[in-house]
C-alpha cells in the first residue's frame, strides 16, 4: 500500500457504528402482544452493552412526576430501579405544581384522587372537575384534554353525560371521515373551480363557504381557511394551488383531536395532554399472557400523559395512588340528577355500515333521491326494520339510506335517537365494477348516521358520605 494512503479496511472497521437500543421497561404495556423487556435484557448481555438512563421529562410537573414514581416504583423487576424520572433541568426551580399552583386554590397543582363512587359517579364526577378547572383558565380547550379508561365500557357514560352538558367530544375508538369526500367540501371545490384562471382571496374563499348552510363541517372548513390565511404568504393564490392546499389540509386533519378526547390507556401511549382524568376500574386485574405489574405499569403510562393537571377516579382506596405530599384526596358526591338513568350504546357514523351504492340505484324521480338532497347535517332520524336490513328515515318517514348487512343493533338495545352525521359525495368509479350495471347515475350523495341506542338500565352508586 502506498504511503500516505489510509487503511479503508481498518477505517472502515473503526467506523462501524455501535447498536443501541432504546426502550422504557415501565413502559411495556403490550406483553399480551408479545413484547417483553427481555430484549432489551438480552441486548444488554449480547452486545456487553453500558445502560444510559434517560430520566429527564420535560412536560409533566413535579408533582404528577412523583406521583407517577410512586405508582411505579414497586414493580418487580425494574431496569430503573435507582433512576427515578424527574422535570428536566429548565424547570428544576418551578413550583411542583407548575402554573397551576397559582392558578387552582384547590389542589395546587397537586394530582386529585377524587373518590366518587361507581362507573356513573366516576363519569359525571370526572367532568366535574375538568369543567371546574375550566373556569380558571381563560385559554382553555377541550382539544388539550383526554378522559383515560382501562376498557371502552367505562367510557360510555362519560360520552352520556358530557354530550348532555354540550362538552364536544371525540372517540379515540372512532374512524375519522374522509373530509375530502364532504358534501360541504364538495360543493366548496367545485365553486372555486368554475374559473381556474382566478387568483382568490381568503376573504373571497370566506364568502364561497358562507353561501353554504351553515353546519359543524362548514365551520371545520372554516378552520382549514384560517390555517391557510397564516401560510399564505401572498394576498391572493391561483385556484390549482387551493385546491391542490385542500386537498392536503383535508387529509391531515381528519385526525385532529377536535374535543375531550375519550380513550383507553393503551391507545394514550405516546400522546399527552394539558389535563387528564383517570377512571378507576379493571386496574388490579392483568390480561390474558400479562404478568402481575402490567396493570401498574399500563396506570403509570396513563399518568404520565398528563402535562398540566391530573385527576384519578376511585370508588375507595385506590390501588396504587396513595395520599401524599404531591397527591390530594378528595371526597365528592356528583349531582344524582347528572348522572345517566341508562347504559346508552353509540353507533358512530361509519361509511361500512351504510349501502353506500344505494342512492346510486333509485330511479330517476325517486322521493329518497329529493329527501337526500334535502337532508342537512344534524337532522333528526329514525332507525326503521326493512325485512332483514335496517333502514334510515327522516322525520317525515322518508328513506335516507340502507345500511348494510354488517350492521345488526347491539343485542338487548333500542333505538334511542339519531341524527344525520355527514353526507358523502360518492361516484360509480368508487364502487366494485361487478355492480356498475346496477347504477343509474355516475354520482349521487350517501347520508351517514350517527345512532344512539338504549340498553338495559344501571345501577349508580355513590359514595356513603363526602363533600365537593
């Protein structure tokens, strides 16, 4: 080899990189999907590697920090045994309770184990105390906030009572629309696409919209022309730009949280939110394939989601949060007449559960084809028996839509009320080639409900004794 010249051989030997490997063994929560923290063990013997202990959080407080290492720290087995997290270094000297220790003469910004009693009290109590901490934030919203459960069922009278009090929700357990394929959105392309040549304004963009019945998807397309109006550099754009803006806006926001976002704790891994309250429930009692700490484990991941406040359910002692220095119990009786009278089962709007060609088969003149037309978000509806499928009519007993053979209503239920959720732009080349000889038109309209339905009635217990 010349001199001079660099041993590639070497070079490239010294220069492979090493293997690293990162994980959270207090965050393993999907053992019953097969995960364990014996790879990372095994890693660890394998490749003789030297652990880094991450432990600096840099958006929950003090106290929900110290609660959360609380809760953990008796898990057996532990990587981190000795290497408790704690608030980065930034906020070392902010108080335990961050702004809200100023802001809540309440709990000061501690954690609040609120015993309220069974599933409904928890429900109506969980609001409670979301919408009390509402009134002392002059910038708060419902975007920022998330009620945890250990399964869905718990969710349900929480859903229940804060539609009751107008509280806008989201189910994390919900398919999000296609937005694109809105009516509403529809109707607004195709005016801006009249003169392709034009140069548009958000003011002119505003005014397209406002011709439109007002409805909650008019307001969302509302939302996405404010975005636009902060990106839009210059006063005006050309039409092929907006549309081509829309387009994107309208599939990245479908999955935007838009209210209290309601979900399991297993579905909150890797989000966070300003506020989060916890039910209690179905904690002390691990999984198929799980191993005895994954509750504890899977508790810690839901409190650890929380930047700001944190509220935890109980009806009793708790089972792994414990009164202290940075947790404040509290007693409360939740108002009996907030509290849901009936198990009330949701059947969100989902384009599987409707004939989605049906329209697209009715003759020209056909009194559904009008009342389709005629239908707005939010109108009431009806779910009507046709034969061995079910059926949506409005008000007036006219037919809306078919739903398909997938849908049956949940056993032991009744219809309670529905409305008209979103209605679909939908088109022959949509749908399977096999059925195109069935259509009479190349586009119709498909109306989504959404369903609400009543089962059997349930017990509310509250607790013996307390005060709010």
């Amino acid at each position: 080899m010349p001199a001079g010249c660099p041993d590639l051989a070497s070079e490239g030997k010294a220069a492979r990189p090493d293997p690293v490997a990162r994980g959270d063994d207090d965050q393993n929560i999907y053992a019953f999907a097969g995960a364990s923290i014996g790879f990372i063990r095994r890693f660890e013997a394998d490749y003789a590697a030297k652990p880094v202990w991450l432990t600096e959080n840099y958006h929950s407080t003090a106290h929900i920090i110290a609660a959360a290492n609380a809760v953990i720290a008796p898990a057996a087995g532990r990587m981190k045994v000795g290497h408790d997290i704690t608030v980065n270094r930034a906020r070392a000297r902010a108080a335990p309770g961050g702004d809200w220790a100023a802001l809540d003469p309440v709990a000061q910004g501690r954690v609040t184990l609120l015993d309220a009693g069974g599933d409904a009290a928890q429900a109506v109590a969980a609001l409670d105390e979301l919408l009390r901490l509402s009134r002392l934030d002059p910038d708060w919203s419902w975007r920022r906030c998330a009620v945890v459960a250990r399964d869905w069922r718990r969710l349900e009278p929480v859903r229940a009572c804060a539609e009751a009090r107008g509280i806008p929700i989201d189910m994390a357990n919900e398919k999000p629309l296609a937005l694109w394929r809105l009516r509403e959105m529809q109707a607004f392309i195709r005016t801006i696409l009249v003169d392709r040549t034009r140069l548009l304004t958000v003011s002119e963009l505003t005014d397209v919209l406002n011709a439109q019945p007002q409805s909650r998807w008019t307001d969302l397309i509302g939302e996405g022309i404010g975005t636009l109006a902060r990106e839009l550099v210059e006063k005006a754009a050309p039409v092929p730009d907006l549309v081509q803006w829309f387009g994107e806006w309208a599939r990245d926001a479908r999955g935007e949280q838009r209210g209290l976002l309601l979900m399991t704790a297993h579905r909150a891994k890797g989000l966070e939110f300003d506020h989060v309250a916890i039910l209690n429930g179905g904690w002390d009692r691990p999984s198929r394939g799980e191993d005895a700490d994954a509750p504890r484990r899977l508790f810690y991941v839901a409190m650890t989601r929380a930047r700001s406040t944190l509220t935890v359910l109980t009806d009793g002692p708790h089972a792994f949060v414990q009164p202290g220095d940075a947790v404040l119990s509290r007693r409360v009786t939740p108002d009996a007449a907030a509290l849901p009278r009936a198990r009330l089962r949701y059947v969100p709007p989902d384009p599987k559960l409707v004939d989605l060609s049906y329209a697209g088969r009715l003759r020209e003149g056909d009194p559904a084809l009008k009342a389709i037309a005629a239908a707005r978000p939010g109108d009431a509806v009806c779910l009507t028996r046709d034969g061995d499928r079910w059926r949506i009519d409005n008000a007036e007993g006219q037919t809306l839509a078919r739903l398909s053979r997938a849908f049956a209503p949940p056993e032991g239920t009744t219809f309670l009320r529905g409305e008209v959720a979103a209605i679909l732009h939908w088109r022959r080349e949509d749908g399977d080639g096999d059925y195109h000889h069935l259509l009479r038109r190349d586009a119709w309209e498909v109306v989504l409900p959404e369903l609400v339905l009543e089962g059997r009635k349930q017990a509310t217990r509250l607790p013996q004794s307390g005060s709010g």
